[in-house]
C-alpha cells in the first residue's frame, strides 16, 4: 500500500508534468488549504499563558496566515508578524480586515525572511508555533544566528518559544491524507524517516479553475526530524536557557513546546 502510495505520486507527477504547476507549500492553493486549520484551544492556552506573564508586546516569526496571530491580538496582545510568503500573509490581512478596529490596530504584519530580520524593537515575547523550526533547522550555524537576533529582539525577562514534534513514538511510516476545502481536493503524504532525519510530505491538489477545467498542483515539504537531544544541545550553547518543556497534542501529533529565557553569557558556538 506505502509503496503504491509513493508511486501513485511519482506516475502523477512524470505523466502530467505538463499540466501540473508546482509550486511551495505555503503558495495557493495550498495556502488556502492550510486555512482550514484552525488553532486549538489548547494550543492558543499554551502561548497566551505565557503571554500573561511576559508582557503586551509579542514578536510571532513566520506567522503565515495568523493562524495564532490572531487569537493572541484578540486577547489584548500586540502582535508583529513576520513571514515570507506573499499568499500566506494575504491570508491574515484578509482576516486582519474582518477583526474589529481595536484588535485590527494591535496586529502588524512585516514580510521579510526571518533570517535576515533584526528589528530594533524589543518585544516580551518571540513565538515560532506550528513546529516550524524544523523547516528552518536545515543549517544549524544559520539556525543558531537566528537565535542570536531573537535575543537581541527580546527584552530582558522575555521569553522566547518555539516547539517540535515529538517522534519518540512515532515509527519510521507512511502517513495518507486527504482533504476536502472549498474548490480543493488534495491528496498528501508524509513520509518519516527516522533514520534520514527527514519528514518529507508530497501534496496533490485538484481545483475548479474559474473556468470549470481542473487545475492540478503538487508541492513538497521538508521538514527535519529534530531529536530531543539535539536541540537541548543546540540550546545550551544558544543565548539561552530552558524554562520549561510542554508535551502536548495537535491534529494527533504530539509536540514538545519549549520556553526559553535569555542566558547572557552565553554566545552560540554550534558544533
Ligand atoms: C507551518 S507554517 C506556520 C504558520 C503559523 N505560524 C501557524 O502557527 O500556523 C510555516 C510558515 O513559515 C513561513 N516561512 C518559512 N520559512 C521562512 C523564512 N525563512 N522567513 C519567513 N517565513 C518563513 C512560511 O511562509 C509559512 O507561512
């Protein structure tokens, strides 16, 4: 069946190749297919608990549709947002649109690659949810600069959060999906592989184009199997310190949500 799977893709993919756009995950339709998730209680409870204690001003990287963004301004946060995709962003400022004047005016959206971001603001704050390190661990001395302006963007007491997938009990496998949104139908898999380090997910979509034909889209993520260790190592040689590790659960995954506070000391040399 997996292996049927994979190359139900692949056949897909070679015999359409011309009738098939590619494009990146966080690119419509599959922006809009990410839409469809909601935030969870649960998870929102976990950002603004700590919210409460830190401060007003929150920092969200890669914020992409607002997903989180908007549940935080709703409670009387102010909210920048930073993310690179055009389509993503669209997303949020629709939202943003809808939001009434006193929450609309505490959300502020910036594109920009988080890599190259170093406001000079300081925020209590700095959140990086929806396991999204993992797309952005692929150079860990990158990664470990990223941490580096995250504490500068952060005020002395503030937190910084960001969690991973918990794969402990997550075996080697193929997981399926599918999903109906809108116009949309889209196929998906995820394929883990412990021993690679990787979690790469294909993604079909089937749309009804304005003109009624059928629109076909593939896109493919990457997404690094972090070890618990390995970033607890990575951490302890960060510009910060571990103030708590959560376990929770999100879409049936399970997720370890790190809290981190600045560490003065220390520099970052990552090896
Ligand atoms: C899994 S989504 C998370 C969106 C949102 N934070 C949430 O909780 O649902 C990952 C987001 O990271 C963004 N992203 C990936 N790499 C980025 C980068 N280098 N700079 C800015 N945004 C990036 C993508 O555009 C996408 O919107």
């Amino acid at each position: 069946m997996s292996d049927n799977y994979l190359k139900f893709f692949e056949d897909i993919k070679s015999g359409f190749k011309d009738n098939i756009q590619i494009k990146s995950l966080y690119d419509k339709p599959f922006s809009d297919i990410y839409n469809s998730y909601e935030a969870d209680f649960e998870e929102v409870a976990l950002y603004l608990n700590e919210a409460v204690e830190c401060g007003q001003d929150i920092l969200e990287l890669c914020c992409g549709n607002g997903r989180i963004t908007l549940p935080l301004a709703r409670n009387n946060f102010n909210v920048t947002g930073v993310d690179c995709s055009d389509d993503m962003l669209t997303l949020l400022k629709e939202k943003k649109e809808r939001m009434p004047f006193n929450v609309r005016k505490r959300i502020n959206i910036l594109k920009q690659d988080v890599f190259s971001l170093k406001l000079e603001k300081k925020f209590d704050m700095i959140i990086l949810p929806a396991t999204t390190i993992c797309i952005l661990f692929d150079d860990p001395e990158k990664t470990m600069q990223l941490f580096r302006n995250v504490a500068f963007m952060l005020k002395d007491h503030g937190k910084f959060l960001f969690d991973i997938r918990n794969y402990n009990n997550v075996e080697n496998n193929i997981i399926p999906t599918h999903l109906v949104c809108g116009d949309n139908i889209c196929l998906s898999y995820e394929n883990i592989d412990k021993k690679v380090g990787q979690a790469t997910g294909m993604f079909l979509t089937l749309t009804k184009a304005p003109n009624g034909l059928m629109q076909m889209s593939v896109a493919e993520s990457y997404k690094k199997i972090i070890p618990k260790e390995t970033i607890e190592k990575f951490i302890s040689v960060s510009p910060f310190l571990i103030e708590k590790k959560v376990e929770y659960s999100y879409n049936n995954d399970d997720l370890f949500l790190y809290v981190l506070r600045k560490e003065e000391d220390n520099h970052g040399e990552y090896c």
